[in-house]
C-alpha cells in the first residue's frame, strides 16, 4: 500500500513539472512574438469604441409583452419614428387633435418617411376600446400605411408603482403618477427603437409646426456636419415635448427610465441622460415646431395653461438678412429682433415721418408673401406705414446698407399688414424690405414679426 503511495506521489510531481516546463516555453514563445501594431490598435479600439457594444446589443435584458391594437410597424426603417403616450383624462382630451396636427401639418413626402407610435397606456380597457375605434375611423390610411401605430403594455408587465419613496417631499399620488409615465416612456421607446433613424418624443396634447420633419432634418444635418458630439436636441423648451434622440441611443435611454423611474419627472431625467452622454448644454432651435394645446393635465385633470413662446404654426422661411433702423431703440429690443425667429421683437421709441426698418437680403430672393405684425395687446402700434420692396443693395453715408429702387406693396391696417402670391405679380428678385413710416407719432412702437416666404417655401399664414 505504501509502495502504491509513493509511486502516485511520484507521478504527480512530474505532472507538475511537465506542466511548469510547458507554461514557460509557451510564456517565453509569447514573450518573444513581435506583436503587430496595427493588430493591437484595432483591438483597443474595438475595446472603447462607443458604438460598438450598442452594435452587439450587449444590453441589460428587457423583456416587454406589446399589444398591438392598431396598425402595424413598417417594413423598412423609417427616417423618423415619434413616440407619444397618452392616458385617460379626468377632463379634455387631445390625442385625436395631436394626431391630426401631426399629419396634416407634413407633406405627403414627410408623412411616408415617419412612423408615430402611440402607447395607450391606460388599464381602462373600455376607455382603450373607445380610443382605439375612435384612431380606426379617423386615421384608417395612416393605419394601412404603417405610419401610425397604436399599442398597450398590459398591467402585469410594469413594475409597482405604489409605495414608493417621495424624493423631492412629493405627494404618494404624484410619486405613482410620474414613476409610471417614467415606465411608459421605457416602453413606448423600447418598441420605437428600430422604427426610424432618428426617434422624437412628444406628448399627446400638442399641435405642430407646417413640416417640422423637413426642418428636423436640415437641423440634424447641420448638427451632424458639425462633428460634435450630440445626444438629444430640442425642438420645444416644453417639459418631454419635441426632444430627438439618435435611434443608437435608445435602448440605452430605455433602460435608463426603466431602472431610475421612481427617482425623480421624466424631463429631470432626460437632462441627466444627455449629460451622461458627454452633451454637457442643451442644443435648442428656435422657433419652437410643438406648441402645448392641453388645457387640463393628465395628473389629476388640474389646470395647465403652458405655452411655449417660441413656438411658430407657420413655416419660419427668413433668408438671412442685415436689419437697419433709424428709429431710437429701447434697451435690448434691436430691429433685427423682428426678423429673427422667437420671442423677440422690435421696440422704438416715438417714431417721425419717414422713419424706416430695413432688411437688406444676404442674397437676391423671389418673395411670395409677407407678414407683419405690430403693437402688443393693443399699444405701441405702428399707425401709419407703407412695406416697400428693393432691388439693387447700395451702402448708405450712414455706413449701412439699404436697396436704391423700393416700391410699395401696400400699408398697414391697424398695425398689420399681410400679402399672398406676390410672385404671381411680379416674379423677379428683391434684396430689401422696408418698412416705412409714413406719419410720426407720439406712441412707441413694437414690430413684434416681420415673416416673409420665398419661391421655395409655403406662404406663411398668421391668425
């Protein structure tokens, strides 16, 4: 028996040496390799690059059951998905308006390269039922075209949303509120991920500026040739309104509502989110293409008069432009306030007879309609004014730049003046418009909106 021992013992230490002799042949070959350089970059790169995890879908398992009750995903990726989750309402209801303002406001071109995802996300079942039927009768061609999509996440998939902490001393009902529109939002994107290139979320009480997807796009396409780094860019100022996200991002910005959605309000946490991913300043554009219409809120029917000031029904088509005026400006409110899109406008004080405001056009443009708009809630209207257009951009002895031909268009009716299909008149191209004071008065005055549409664009209309 011991001599068994010992012949056992035996064979395990040269086992161990054979072993030992191995690693360091094998150690002293690796050493001794001369590793290509080229081969080690790639492989670091691959180790660090930001997209390529999210490429492998290396992501924290998310498994969500989706009924779909309307429509169908398209069968190609789509430019642009848009996201909006809607519940049932004590009073008001705005998800059928939303729609329309959704697809009415886009070209025929717009609305085949856009898919919109609704979440109903309410577990009414008889007020889905009624919502659903009520999306069938109204948007059947959307539904047929794959460009509206309505679904709903059954109860039993959600977390809890009740006993939760109350971060920021909040109410138990506000904390479940928000938490659940948090989980909404993880799922009504989880879904959209795939749908578009781009993804943009809205809420369902909304209405939307004349082909917002056209000037989503020429947004993102100057952001992008900037080669900055960019996770989210906003189109409203407004809570989760208008915010564009990279589809890349998606599954990454549902995972991050999902497991921080009793934390704190989904617009709270999507400023944490695009910090997270290095976009340390919002990116907003103005003017705003989502305008809030809701007048009572989804959380407990309270009253909700939010609007956005920067926001524009119309198509914002200003060329580029150098504004002169030779009225005395009060404080910040400088001429080209009025030209630009947003909240900003002209203020002068009393203006003389002959007074102007002029816009001298970076380059010649065919203009087909023109508004204009003065005075605020009644006071500081511009009385007397002529809107003259010119050609032939001249400088002045003021060192300013103006046209040497102007002729008039027309004057001003109590404060405003609005023309249409001017091209059709006269064809060729201006470089100016002025406005022209045509008797001085005792009142300031505010040019709150000079909007001029071109031969490319759509004829703004202002109510």
């Amino acid at each position: 028996m011991l001599r068994h021992s010992k012949k056992n013992l035996l064979a395990v230490v040269i086992l161990v040496g054979v072993l030992c002799i191995l690693n360091f042949l094998i150690a002293g070959r690796l050493i001794s390799h001369e590793v290509d350089p080229e081969e080690l970059s790639l492989q670091a790169e691959r180790l660090v690059s930001k997209e390529s995890w999210l490429e492998q879908r290396d992501y924290l398992p998310l498994n969500v059951s989706y009924q779909v009750l309307a429509g169908a995903p398209p069968a190609q990726q789509r430019y642009l998905s848009i996201g909006l989750s809607s519940v049932k309402r004590k009073k008001g209801s705005y998800l059928i308006p939303t729609l329309k303002s959704l697809f009415l406001q886009s070209s025929p071109e717009e609305r085949a390269s856009m898919v919109v995802v609704v979440l109903l996300a309410d577990f009414d079942v008889t007020w889905r039922v009624t919502t659903t039927r009520e999306i069938k009768t109204a948007f059947a061609w959307e539904l047929e075209q794959s460009q509206l999509v309505v679904l709903h996440v059954p109860q039993d998939q959600y977390p809890s949303v009740t006993g939760l902490k109350r971060n920021y001393n909040d109410a138990p009902e506000r904390v479940s509120f928000r938490s659940k529109q948090n989980l909404d939002y993880s799922f009504l994107i989880h879904y959209s991920a795939s749908l578009g290139r781009y993804y943009l979320q809205l809420e369902d009480d909304v209405s939307s500026a004349k082909y917002f997807l056209s000037t989503i796009r020429r947004h993102v396409d100057e952001q992008e040739a900037k080669k900055t780094n960019w996770a989210m860019l906003e189109f409203s100022v407004l809570g989760y309104i208008g915010k564009l996200y990279k589809s890349a991002h998606l599954p990454l910005l549902t995972r991050f509502l999902f497991l921080f959605y009793q934390e704190m309000p989904c617009d709270w946490l999507m400023s944490r989110f695009r910090e997270l991913l290095t976009q340390k300043e919002p990116i907003v554009f103005k003017p705003s293409l989502f305008q809030h219409m809701g007048t009572y809120s989804s959380f407990q029917g309270t009253y909700n008069k939010l609007k956005d000031k920067d926001f524009e029904e119309g198509l914002y088509t200003n060329p580029l432009a150098e504004v002169y005026s030779d009225m005395s400006t009060y404080k910040n409110h400088h001429p080209k306030l009025a030209w630009e899109p947003g909240e900003g406008f002209f203020w002068g004080r009393s203006p003389d007879n002959g007074s102007y405001l002029t816009a001298v056009f970076k380059a010649p443009t065919v203009v087909t309609g023109i508004f204009v708009e003065t005075g605020s809630q009644g006071k500081d209207v511009l009385e007397s004014a002529e809107v003259d257009i010119g050609r032939d951009v001249m400088s002045t002895k003021k060192g300013e730049k103006s046209c040497e031909e102007f002729w008039s268009v027309g004057t001003l009716e109590n404060g405003r003046f609005e023309k249409h299909e001017m091209d059709k008149k006269d064809g060729s191209s201006s470089s100016c418009l002025r406005i022209k004071v045509l008797a001085g008065q005792k009142d300031w005055v505010i040019i709150k909106k000079i909007r001029i549409s071109t031969k490319q664009s759509s004829i703004p209309h202002q109510t």
